[in-house]
C-alpha cells in the first residue's frame, strides 16, 4: 500500500481537475433546477418535425453520427483524458474504435424493432378483420449517463431514441459535463435543431439536476448508474407514470477451469478486469480459479498486470490505464484493497496509488473469499481479486452469490461444458472465453438481475423506452357480430354452439354455422 497522505473524498468540486494530473479544467455551469422544464418544453417542440422525416433520412444522419465521432476522434480523446485522464490511446481503442460500425448496426436493429408488425388473425374466427401494431414515437426521452464513459453510455440509448422519432434530453454526470456538451453539440449540428426547438436538449448538473429531468415533464427515463441513485429514479418515474429503464451496478464474476488456455485466459481476464481502470460495470471483479491451477494462474496475470502503468500524461504509448475519475473512487478502491488485507487477502501485484492524482495501480489479489467486501461489494477499480476454489460447481454457487448480475464468463477449452455452465450464471450476458464486449454490439440486450437493475439497452427489446404500441383495427365484415347485443331465444343455443366447437365437436360446429345465420338475421331485423 502507498504510504501518500490520504486524499479526503472529493478536494476538488466535481469535474474541476484532470484526474490523472489535478490540472485544473475550464469552470462549467449547471443548469438551474428551475430551468429543466423549459429544455423539455424545446425538445418537445422540435420532436414532431424529427419524428416527421423518413426513417431512411434519420437514419442517414445517424450513421453521419458515427462517422463524425471517428472524423473528430483527436478532439474527443483529448477531451476525455482532461475529464477522466484515460489516455488517449485506451478511449479510442475502447470508445471510438466501434462508432461507425455501432451506428450502422443501431440502425439495422432499429429498422426490426420499429417495423409494423401484422397481427395473424384467422379469418374463420375474425371474419373481415385486419390488425397492425405500429412503434409511435413517446415523445422526449430523457438520458441520465454516469461519467465511466462519458460518449459510449449515451450512444447506447440516444441512438435508438432518435431513431425512433423522439427528442431527448441529455444529462451527462457532473464529473464529466464538458464530454456530454461535446456530443450534444455534434448530435444537433447532425441530426438539426428542430425549428425553434432543440432536439437534443442539454442539462447539466448533479442528482438535483437529473430529479428536475424526470419532474419536467419527459415521456419516458433512460438511467445508467449507481443503485442508490437508481432507487430513486425508479420512485420517481412511478410517480409519473412514466416508462423507466435502470442499468446499475456490477460485480462480474470470471470462473477459470483447470482445462483452460492459460496465456489467452489470463490476457483476457486483464483487459476486461483493468480496462478503463476498472471502472466498468461490467468489469470482472472476481475470478474464481479451480485450485488445480490456481498457482499458475496467479502468478500469470501478476506477472502481466505489474507491467501495466496508469497515465500521468496523455502521451500514447507511455501508459495502459487511467486513474480512478474523482476522489470519491479512489476512496472506495483503497477502502476495499485496505479491508482484504487486513482480512488475509495476498496483494500479488499494485495495491498503491500512483501519480500526482487519482491514479492506482492495476492491483491483483490472491486467497479472497465472499465475504470480504472486495468481492461482495462493486469496487469500480483496478483491482481483481482471485478466490481459489475446488471445482466448477462450487465457482457456479460464489458467483451467483451476488446482488448484482450483469455479465459472467467461463473460460475454458471445453466450450460444450462452458456453455452449460454459462446458462446457470444469473446474469444478463454470459460468455465462454470472453467477457463484457457485447456492450459493444447494439443487436445484444445489456440487462441484468437482482440490483444490477431491471433497465434493458442495446437490441429490439430496449424499445419500450423509446415506443409505445398503438394498433390500428379495420374491420371490413359486413354482418354485426353474432354476440353483439339483443340477445334473443338464439343466444343461448349460440352460445352453446360456440363452447361446443371450442372443445372440439364437429357436431356444434355445424351447428354454430345455422346459429350464426338466424342471430345476425335477427340482429339485422332488430336495428330496423
Ligand atoms: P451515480 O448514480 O452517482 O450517477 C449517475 C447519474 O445519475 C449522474 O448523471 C448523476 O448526476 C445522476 N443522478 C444522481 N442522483 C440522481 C437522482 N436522484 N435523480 C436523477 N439523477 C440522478 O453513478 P456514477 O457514480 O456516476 O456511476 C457509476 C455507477 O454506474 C456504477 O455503479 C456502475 O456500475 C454504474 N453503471 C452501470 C452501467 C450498466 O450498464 N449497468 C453502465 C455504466 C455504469
């Protein structure tokens, strides 16, 4: 552990200094509270404009989106190393790298998710009728992002928003505002203004902030970020009766068999552990090794995760990882790694600060065990801690020992049996080999159970958020319907008839047939 001073939870006020460096960044300006509603107010204006275009022209500018991001990439790299400290190189290979390809493929999905869809209708028992379910627009969408990645998180639900013919209103974090205006600004510039309006709406600010979001008036909530905060997101979408997606925290599980490849296993257990310094909700937080080869295991990825070095400059090639984004991070990290020490937990490799700011080493911890908080509890950091346990089954019961279930992995050479154990991980995703890259891959549902959140993003499925179903009903028949009112002295051998042939019977079919002439007879006969 490092013996620095320790840094008190939040010197600075938030989104003020580069993590990695404490340089002070330009100052920002929240959005008043009181001021929320009126940014609903334009986006709403805008909205029916947008939603009137042809989908092929929103779906250009879509795709206009993703080739703009890649176009401008210097500028947004820089951008987020000033406001998280991720060195240039991690942002794009992890943020930007995918863009153009994430957005041709948003559009793809969007195009299954938002057609007509006919429902069958036999014409025996709905003589006449045709009915069609249309995906209509809820109106402005309202998108609250944590600051982990500032321009990915929102993507995964902006697009698909507007896709769909919605205005949204934006609310990065208040760690990492100027990112959030940054993409705002480029998605106008793109997708236009809407009139007098703004299509895509800009608020900035804390918890206060995002609460006047909801309060103000938007049709449905997008929320990703912690569970506390989601608690009450959720609370108050119910008050409004709006739609309402939450996608919280994580606490991946990795289960390594003895029979894996060990040099691709441990490679891949350090990037989606340590990517983004950890600060994934998706990263793994715990493996659970077979005892057979937990030794070579260790000692493996210690040896790899000691090379890694976290940034204290945006110079490329100089550094793997980032620093924690706020002080508040650090403090957690540290908090975790103090308490499995102290617990019996071995530091392998890291376990210090590093760095003028935020910054911790990439930290590898052997002999944990669940009920030590860096494997109960989400530690947002670059820190893996490895339990040693003695077979597959035992590693299934600890990893789902859990309040979170995002992603979870088996790595294994035997993929037919990593498959199987991958359908018992109670998580939204589950991988053989791999892990948390089909946050990557819009056509995949990122969901989860338990306190990981009931909030869907990515795919057809995330649609309730940004449609509602409306159906259109056309009735062409030209006779009133044999159950229609008066009844009469036919009725009730109708009736009859009917419950006959639900069950089978030729002989009330038949009959159902005569019924049904002599009820609209006099069904016709009554309205004269
Ligand atoms: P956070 O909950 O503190 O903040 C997230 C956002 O919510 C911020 O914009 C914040 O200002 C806003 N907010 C806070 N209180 C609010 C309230 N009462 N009403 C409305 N908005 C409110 O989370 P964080 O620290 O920024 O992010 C880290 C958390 O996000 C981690 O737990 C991580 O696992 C989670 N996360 C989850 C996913 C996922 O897909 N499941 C993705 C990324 C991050």
């Amino acid at each position: 552990m490092s013996d620095a001073a320790p840094l008190a939870a939040g010197p600075f006020a938030a989104g003020s200094v580069n993590p990695a460096t404490l340089a002070p960044l330009p100052a920002w300006s929240p959005t008043p509270p009181e001021a929320v509603a009126g940014v609903v107010t334009a986006a709403r204006r805008a909205q029916p404009g947008w939603a009137a275009l042809a989908p092929s022209e929103r779906e250009r500018r879509i795709i206009r989106v993703g080739q703009a991001l890649m176009e401008r990439r210097a500028e947004i790299s820089n951008l987020l190393w000033s406001e998280t400290g991720r060195p240039p190189l991690e942002s794009f290979m992890a943020d930007l790298a995918v863009c153009v390809g994430y957005c041709k493929r948003a559009v793809a999905v969007s195009r299954k998710a938002l057609a007509p869809e006919k429902v069958p209708l036999s014409s025996l028992e709905f003589p006449g009728k045709r009915a069609t379910t249309y995906a209509v627009p809820r109106g402005v969408v309202g998108v609250i992002a944590p600051w982990n990645y500032p321009v990915a998180n929102f993507m995964k639900s902006v697009l698909p928003a507007l896709l769909a013919g919605n205005a949204v209103v934006m609310k990065p974090s208040e760690h990492t505002p100027r990112s959030g205006a940054w993409l705002a600004a480029l998605l106008s510039e793109i997708c236009g203004q809407g009139g007098d309006g703004a299509l895509v709406g800009l608020v900035q600010g804390d918890g206060r902030v995002g609460a006047a979001l909801i309060a103000g008036g938007v049709d449905s909530i997008v929320f990703t970020g912690s569970v506390s905060s989601g608690r009450k997101v959720a609370l108050a979408a119910a008050e409004r009766l709006i739609p309402c997606s939450v996608e919280l925290g994580g606490k991946d599980a990795a289960i390594v068999l003895a029979d894996c490849d060990l040099d691709r296993t441990v490679l891949g257990i350090a990037q989606w552990g340590l990517h983004n310094a950890g600060q994934n909700c998706a990263a793994i937080e715990r493996v659970y090794v077979e005892d057979a080869i937990a030794d070579a295991f260790i000692e493996k990825l210690g040896r790899v995760v000691a090379r890694l070095r976290v940034a204290t400059s945006d110079k490329d090639g100089e550094s793997d990882l980032g620093p924690l984004q706020n002080a508040a991070q650090l403090a957690i990290v540290e908090r975790h790694v103090t308490d499995a020490v102290s617990a019996g937990a071995r530091v392998v490799c890291g376990g210090a600060r590093v760095g003028p700011g935020y910054g911790f080493q990439a930290t590898v911890l052997d002999r944990c065990s669940n009920d030590m908080t860096v494997v109960a509890e989400e530690t947002f950091g670059p820190v893996i801690a490895v339990i040693r346990v003695p077979d597959a089954e035992r590693a299934v019961a600890a990893a789902n020992d859990s309040r979170y279930g995002l992603n979870g992995s088996v790595w294994t050479r035997d993929l037919a049996r990593g498959e199987s154990l991958a359908h018992r991980l109670e998580v939204g995703v589950a991988y053989v080999n791999n892990h948390a890259v089909a946050g990557t891959m819009p056509e995949i549902p990122w969901t989860g159970v338990r306190e990981t959140g009931t909030g869907i993003a990515q795919s057809r499925h995330a649609y309730g958020s940004y449609v509602r179903r409306q159906t259109i009903f056309i009735d062409r028949h030209k006779d009133p319907e044999p159950y229609w009112m008066p009844s009469d002295g036919r009725s009730r051998a109708f009736a009859e008839a009917l419950a006959g042939m639900q069950l089978g019977s030729l002989k009330s079919t038949v009959a159902l047939l005569g019924h049904l002439k002599a009820r609209v007879k006099a069904l016709r006969e009554a309205a004269r």
